[in-house]
C-alpha cells in the first residue's frame, strides 16, 4: 500500500527532522493501526501548483495507491490569482483520476489581510473542485493548528513537532477510510496477517470542520 502526498513545505517538513515530518508521523500512526502503508514524501518546499502539477508524472511513476494533494498555500501567499490555482489544481485532480489513483484533496485558506474577495474565490476552489471530480476533501490542511503559537514554528506559519501530531490525529480517520475502500490489503494488527478490506466509495469520505479564521498560512 503506497500513499504518496504531494505538497509544499508543509509536507516536506520544513524546519523538522525528516521523521517528524507529516508523511512520516502519518505512516507510523497507519501502522499502529494496522495498515501496511508506505508514505512517499512528495513535498517540495515552496512549491505552488503550477509545480505540484509540473511533477505529477514523476510522482505517478510510483504507482500510488492513495494521493494527498496537498498545494495551494503558496499561490495565496504569493497573491497569485485564484483562477489559476483553480486551473492547475483541476488539471492535477484529472491527471490523478485518468491514473486510477484514489485522492484525498486536503483544503487551503487564504489568509484574510488578502481580502475578502480574494479569499472568497479562493476557499471555495477546494470543495467545489472535490465534487467535481468525486474526491475525498479534508477542508482544512492546518485545522486546529493555524494561529496557535505553541503548535508553530517561530515563523508562525509552518507546524512544529506537535502541530504535526495534531494535524495526523485529525486526519487519520479520513485516510484510514479511504484505505478501507481500496481492494488492497491490510496488515492484522496482532498477528501480521493480511486481511481483505471491501470496497467502497471513497468519494463519499468527507471530513467538516468548523469555519476558521487565520491570517497566515
């Protein structure tokens, strides 16, 4: 079972060592839960969009059974227009779909000193593009730890050590439901063995969380 995630520095695990990154605090917390998962850390610090969707054949060349998207936070940073993350992110979110690759689009907001109706057109590219194409959405990549201090970096933009478990404790249920979908199979928790899971839609797999204020990203 391999999850690739392709991201920016939050997935690279800017200012982290690399097993307290995201995908490697993901990967272990899927096997304490039994899944033979293997996390391919497909994150580039700095990276936008228009990158994510530059690398999504080399990133396909692992045959992913499972990918994150995780991208979006730079185009805001950079004010780059909403439009245009909208476009790259549909062309990524096709690209996958033509693969057979199940997907879990993880959410980006804009940060609010930008504008409302700069954030306005760009919060909403995230739900509207997972209906589109019939994909998992986790609305908020940095729910519960965007704006608190103690899980943040001095940058207060990119999460610690803590931030991180945070971020994969909320997660966790959305990617282990996913993985439930898949005609793959899973590692027994006890004994080692691997057991058949059945099939679902993992589309239908969506996680709400309450709306949420921020400045930075």
């Amino acid at each position: 079972m391999r999850i690739a995630i392709l991201g920016d520095s939050l997935t690279a695990g800017y200012g982290l060592p690399q097993e307290k990154g995201f995908p490697a605090r993901l990967q272990a917390a899927l096997r304490r839960e039994g899944f033979a998962a293997e996390v391919v850390n497909a994150g580039v610090s700095g990276d936008t969009t228009a990158g994510g969707l530059a690398r999504i054949d080399w990133l396909l060349a692992s045959a992913p059974n499972l990918v994150i998207v995780e991208l979006g936070g730079n185009d805001a940073l950079r004010g780059l227009s909403p439009e245009e993350t909208r476009s790259n992110l549909d062309a990524i979110l096709r690209r996958l779909d033509e693969a057979g690759a199940m997907v879990l689009l993880a959410g980006m907001r804009a940060p609010r000193n930008l504008g409302q109706p700069y954030y306005t057109k760009f919060d909403r590219i995230y739900p509207e593009l997972a209906e589109k194409h019939g994909v998992a959405l986790y609305p908020f990549f940095l729910e519960g730890v965007a704006g608190d201090p103690k899980l943040n970096l001095d940058d207060g933009i990119h999460p610690n050590g803590r931030g991180v478990e945070v971020i994969v404790e909320r997660m966790l249920p959305v990617v282990k439901g996913i993985l439930r979908s898949l005609p793959v199979e899973r590692m027994g928790k006890d004994t080692g063995r691997a057991e058949p899971e059945k099939s679902s839609k993992g589309k239908d797999l969506v996680l709400a969380t309450d709306a949420h204020r921020w400045t930075q990203i």
